[in-house]
C-alpha cells in the first residue's frame, strides 16, 4: 500500500470511527460466548475453493451478538491505536475480515447492521418459526444434539441443536429452536456452520459484550434489498472516490473485470 493510499485508508477510519469508539457496551453483561467455524464455497464453478472464517456469538440475558472474529479483533486494535498518544496509528498486523456485518437476535426477530462507506445501514428479519424439528439425534463435539430443518432464503438447512445448552440462537440469523444450534449446512454443503470453542460460565462472570456500539447505534432503517443495492454503488464508486482523494494505484492494484461466467457461478448464503 503506498503512502498516499495508507494516509487515505487511515482518514476514512478516523471520520467513521473517532468518536464512537470512547462508547463500549456497559449493560450486556454475557451469558455465553461461542466460537463457530463457518465453511462456504463463494463460487459454484469452483467447487474445490473453500473460505474458512471464525465467527464469535456473545449472547446475554435478551438478545445475541454475532460478527466475524477477524472484526472485533480489528475494531479493538483500531480502537486501542485511537487512544495511544500520538499522531500516527499504526494498522500494521491488524487482522481483516469478509465479513463487515454484525447480526443482533432477540426472541422477536434478527436485526442485520452494516457499514456502507460512513453510512450505518440496518434492516430487520422476523425470527425463523417454520423450524421442522426431526426425531435424530446426534452427538457432535461431544455435544448431545437434536435434528430441525428448515428452507431459509431459497436454501435447504440441516440444523443440529441442544436443549442442554438452553439458549434459543445460532450463527447468521438461524434461531428460534428450543437450544443453541451447534451445526447447520446447507444440503449442498455449501454452508457450514460448526461451533468449534464455547467459554466456561465461570469466565464469563463481570464480562460484557465487546462489540462497540458504533457497529449498531444509530443506523438508518432500510430494506434489505435498499442495503444491498447501497453497497453494489458503494463499491463502484469507491475507486473513483479514493482516485479524487488523491490515492494513486498502480497497475497491478486494478482488478481484473469479473466475468459474466464468474457472476453465474456466484454463490450467496442467501439465494432469494
């Protein structure tokens, strides 16, 4: 990244984030905390390329939180920088994520956040009632486990869950069953979601949730089809925004046009 580009990137985060990040979240004092392991293939026509990402569930007496691992490592380090003395931030090894969203469920619906440039979007999703609850069961990472199904969003899920953990969410926006969801896939194995960590209770004790209210205070209400459409202009623009700026990209730092074929083959979590 030149110098000019790195000065651009690290005023962008400053006006997004200088005074929020002074606010944390004081009154969510956590229940549980879960780590999951999400495996997706991005694209149908390259089956064999599988991302890995880490995904943490911090849940407290109301409502869940869930984002990307790689996120609130970033926010804390950013955050931390921030308040160092001194003019320069150093971004150097801060961890990235694909994911910039955060997801917050309570018993009534799943409320989806997202960053579209400085702007917070958000839109809601009613809780999942249309859960099939099947009579299998299953042990997975020595967890004593239920089967349900369900058809979300033009997908089949296979979901497996515990009433020994009784907390009625799972990763993305997957809740509403009678325990936590431990796994769920999709029936092309597209998607999976897989708890791999869960806290011990007696670590939790005095802790809160450690996503900054900056991801989920004060967003504008739009749909979800208006947030998408936001981010697709977003990113079209974003070049010739950071170009007006003053950011200079070399020749190698162009991406090559995706074509009509690769756009055939994309592959979301959500297909309709």
């Amino acid at each position: 990244m030149n110098l000019i580009k790195e000065r651009t990137f690290i005023t962008l985060f400053l006006l997004i984030f200088a005074v929020s990040f002074s606010q944390t979240a004081t009154v969510d004092s956590l229940r549980g905390e879960f780590t999951y392991l999400l495996q997706y293939k991005p694209n149908t026509l390259h089956g064999d390329h599988i991302i890995k990402e880490l995904y943490t569930l911090q849940i407290t007496d109301k409502r869940s939180f869930f984002s990307s691992e790689n996120k609130l490592k970033f926010d804390s380090a950013f955050s931390a920088e921030y308040h160092k003395k001194g003019s320069i931030i150093d971004l150097s090894g801060i961890p990235v994520s694909r994911s910039n969203f955060l997801i917050i469920q309570t018993n009534e619906n799943s409320q989806f956040y997202e960053s579209v440039g400085m702007t917070l979007l958000s839109y809601t999703n009613p809780v999942i009632h249309n859960w099939k609850l099947i009579h299998e069961t299953k042990v997975i990472n020595a967890i004593h486990c239920k089967r349900a199904e369900v058809n979300f969003k033009g997908r089949d899920w296979i979901a497996w869950y515990s009433t020994e953990i009784p907390f009625p969410y799972g990763p993305y926006k997957f809740s509403g069953l009678p325990g936590l969801i431990v796994k769920i896939t999709d029936k092309t194995a597209d998607y999976d979601y897989e708890l791999v960590k869960a806290v011990p209770s007696h670590q939790l004790k005095g802790k809160t949730v450690t996503v900054n209210k900056a991801r989920y205070q004060g967003a504008k209400l739009v749909t979800q089809k208006e947030l998408s459409e936001a981010r697709k202009n977003f990113r079209a623009n974003a070049r010739r925004e950071l170009e007006s700026m003053g950011t200079v990209f070399s020749q190698d730092q162009t991406r090559p046009k995706i074509t009509e074929t690769e756009k055939k083959g994309h592959n979301p979590i959500e297909l309709e």
